[in-house]
C-alpha cells in the first residue's frame, strides 16, 4: 500500500486501564491522552476496561501511564 502526501500513517494501539466505571472515566481519559504529541484519536471504553489510541508515532508507554494517572487512574501493565 501507498501513502500520498495528503495522507498520514498512524500506529494504533490497546491499552487496558483499571478503575473506569462511566462515560466520564471515559472522557477524562481521552482528554489527557489526546494531549500527548502525535495523537491523533482515543477511545476509552470503561466496560471493556481498554483504550485505543492512534498516532502518528509509537507513543511511550510511560508517557500514556502518566497520562492516565493525570485523569485519576491506571495503566495496566
């Protein structure tokens, strides 16, 4: 497969997360990783527990630990 230029290549990835219950555990998830560099889209789901993030780059695990910890929760790992 080939990428034009107007095109972006993105790496996505699962993460599980412990502690969501609600679409609000959800939203403050997705709000701090969104900030991360690269990110280009998140979606939290507390009733799977897990969180998939596409960017533009493979994003450090410790840098979406932190993320997560910021919205008042944790990484799994």
């Amino acid at each position: 497969m080939s990428i034009t230029t107007n095109e972006i290549a993105t790496v996505g990835r699962r993460f599980h997360v412990t502690g969501m219950t609600c679409s609000h555990c959800e939203h403050a998830i997705e709000t701090e990783i969104a900030s991360l560099p690269g990110v280009c889209a998140v979606n939290a789901d507390a009733a799977a527990g897990t969180v998939i993030v596409e960017s533009t780059h493979e994003l450090d695990v410790d840098d979406v630990a932190a993320s997560v910890d910021e919205a008042g929760y944790e990484l799994a790992r």
